[in-house]
C-alpha cells in the first residue's frame, strides 16, 4: 500500500495541473473578440466609417 506521503503529493500535484487546466480554459473562452466587438469602431452596416 502507498505511504500516506505518496498520496498527499500525488493528489498536491493532480490538483495543481487541475487549476493550471481551469485557469487556461477560463482564459481560451474569452481569447477571440466577437464580431460585434471587432468591428464596434467601424461604425453601423451600410454606412460610412466615421472620420478619424
């Protein structure tokens, strides 16, 4: 059977690529702007851009 020692850094471990995985996938949902956040300086469809 595995000392209790073994354990503890084995779920240490398990835990800490656990949160380094949720804090990447947190971050990868919001990496790409949507369009309506892309193109928000170009003004609305159909018209002129707006002057700089």
């Amino acid at each position: 059977m595995a000392s209790n020692t073994k354990a503890t850094t084995v779920k240490r471990k398990n835990k800490q690529e656990k949160a380094g995985r949720r804090r990447k996938n947190k971050l990868a949902r919001k990496s790409t702007k949507s369009n309506a956040e892309l193109f928000a300086g170009l003004g609305e469809p159909g018209t002129a851009a707006p002057r700089r």
